[in-house]
C-alpha cells in the first residue's frame, strides 16, 4: 500500500482534531505535517521515535500533542510562555507554538535531540521558541517563576514531575501532564507531592486516541501556593528520591 500524500496527511489530521473539539485551519495542518516530516527524515539518522508510519504518527504524536487543547483547563493565548519538559523530538513543544502561538522554550537532556529540535524549529520559521539542552532543576534556578505553563508528555511519574515544575511555574500558572496510564497509587504519590510544592489538581480528562492508538489521562495541576520545602532540590533529587507519602515507603529524607 503506497504511503499517504502530504493532502491526506493534512486532512487526516483537521478531522481527528476536530473529533475533540479542536480547530484546525489548512495553514496550521500543512505545518504540523511539515514538522512531521522533518521528525521521520531525520529519524533515519537520529533516533528521535519508534514510530515511523505515517498514518500512526499522525495520531500518536500530534494529535496525542494537541488532545490539551480541547480541555477546558488549558487556556493558551499569544503572550504566555510555556515549558516543554523532555521533548525528544519536539512534542509536545512544537505544534503548540503552531496552533496556540505561545512562546516555547523546550528542553531535554539528550544533545543530539535538541540540535535536531533546533533544525525544525528553524526550518518551520518558528520565531517563538527553542530547544535547549538542560536539565530542568537547572532552569529552576536561571529562570525561577518564569512560565505560564509547563508540560510533561509521558515524561517521569507526575509526583517527579510536579516538582520539576512547581518552582518553574508563576504563581496561578499550570502544569499539564499527559499520562498513557494512571494507577491509584501514581495519582495517590502525585496528589501528596502538589501539596508539598504548592499545586493543586484542577482536572483529571481522560480520553481515547483515534483509531483505537492508546488511552490518555490529561492531569492539569495549578500553582496555588509557593512551595512548603526548598525548590528546585539537588540534582537528581526528584528523581531517585521522590516526594511519596511515608505509607508509600517514603523516608524523612526525601524532604531534604
């Protein structure tokens, strides 16, 4: 079967956007599917995705990237600056500044990503963002409080990535993480970990990819209050010692 033209890649996106409320023009689609197609050439130099048909990528990462859009938590306009945290080959970061023209910043620790990142990025003539190799502890301590919202696509455990965030975020700002699957005990881990860093949970989405690709819970937290322990932690902190109630395992030390 021969591979779908660029058109019926354009189309196949609009209609599956459409199907979560999400509007699309022409001129948006023809761009995401050009960024798509940078991802897939490049794919065959740089490991950038395992996913590499066509149709499936279509879903599995740009609608899979957009899905926020059609929460009713998100609230993007032109002038708010968001986060992308572990962005591998530009997702979710890039066809955000598509759609909602927000300005990006994304990040994530592998070099070789983010260059191909940045060639996208300069490829697509996308003025209002860029990758950048850096650790997000890191950030926190260059631009504390700069961000409007921060997101995390299938990145770390939530409780990790809500520390990650909340000394990144402005106060009222939102993180949105979006999860494949969501046990009690990664929500229980997430909800103890917000109210030590000074969010609070204002959605739980949960929905259907199309063609039956995958189920996707949308967890939206908002920085509420600051923090209740020094923020951003060491290195490596939140990730080997995470924040989990002490009935999880957790140790005093965590807290340090």
């Amino acid at each position: 079967m021969a591979d779908p033209t660029h058109e019926e890649l354009v189309d196949q996106l609009i209609y599956e956007l459409s199907q979560f409320e999400i509007d699309c023009s022409h001129t948006q689609a023809d761009l995401l599917i050009r960024d798509l197609e940078l991802v897939l050439e490049k794919n065959k130099v740089v490991n950038l995705t395992r996913i590499e048909a066509l149709r499936d990528a279509v879903t599995l990462h740009l609608v899979d990237s957009l899905v926020p859009l059609g929460t009713k938590t998100f609230k993007p306009s032109e002038g708010l600056r968001f986060l992308d945290i572990g962005t591998g080959a530009g997702f979710p970061g890039i066809p955000l500044v598509i759609m909602t023209g927000m300005e990006g910043l994304l990040i994530d620790s592998v070099g070789k990503k983010v260059t191909a990142v940045n060639e996208f990025i300069h490829e697509l003539s996308l003025t209002s963002c860029k990758a950048e190799a850096i650790r997000a502890e890191v950030l926190a301590q260059r631009e504390p409080g700069s961000f409007d919202y921060v997101f995390a696509r299938a990145v770390a455990q939530s409780n990790v990535m809500i520390e990650y965030a909340a000394p990144l975020l402005k106060l009222g700002g939102s993180l949105i993480l979006e999860k494949a699957n969501l046990s009690e005990s990664e929500l229980q881990n997430a909800n103890y970990a917000s109210q030590i860093c000074g969010l609070q949970r204002l959605s739980r989405d949960s929905l259907e990819l199309p063609r039956g690709l995958g189920h996707r819970e949308i967890l939206t937290y908002q920085k509420v209050a600051k923090p209740h322990i020094k923020l951003p932690r060491a290195n490596g902190m939140a990730k080997n010692h995470p924040l989990v109630p002490k009935s999880n395992l957790c140790n005093v030390n965590t807290l340090k």
